[in-house]
C-alpha cells in the first residue's frame, strides 16, 4: 500500500494525505525494526551465541587448522629421537 502511495505520490500530495501516508510507512519502519532486531539484540547477551556463531563461522578453518597442526607436528616418536642425539 506504502509503495503505491509513493507511486502515486502528486496525486496523494493533491489529495492531503501524504503527510498520513509517511506516518504510516516511519511506525510500519518502527514495528518492523523493533519485530527483527529485538531477538538478536536479546540474544547478543548470552556467551553462548557468541561461541556459536564463532564456531559456524569459522569451523571449516577449524578443522583445517587441526588437519595442519598435525602435518606440521610430525610424529613424537621422531621428536624426541631427534632431541636423543
């Protein structure tokens, strides 16, 4: 309805209700913003989230930084062999 009152934006200005129609559209803004962005600012609280999405985010990296921690460590049994002599 918002998007065809701007469509049709003289003719509502003619009519007198352009100033109703951007009331309407900033408390739809409002309602739409406080639906969205209340559960992820409640949710931003908690450690937990924070834990989660930063393993979601990076646990491809995660396993591949174990699978190369292990190329690289080589085997002990070589290690301390090494040190022996």
């Amino acid at each position: 309805m918002l998007v065809i009152a701007q469509a049709l934006r003289p003719v509502v200005k003619k009519a007198g209700f352009w100033g109703s129609v951007r009331t309407l559209a900033r408390g739809y803004e409002i309602v739409m913003g406080l639906l969205l962005f209340t559960p992820v600012a409640f949710l931003a609280w908690f450690p937990f989230v924070s834990e989660f999405q930063t393993r979601m985010l990076f646990n491809q990296a995660f396993s591949r930084g174990l699978q190369i921690s292990r190329i690289l460590g080589g085997h002990r049994k070589d290690r301390t062999s090494r040190h022996k002599e």
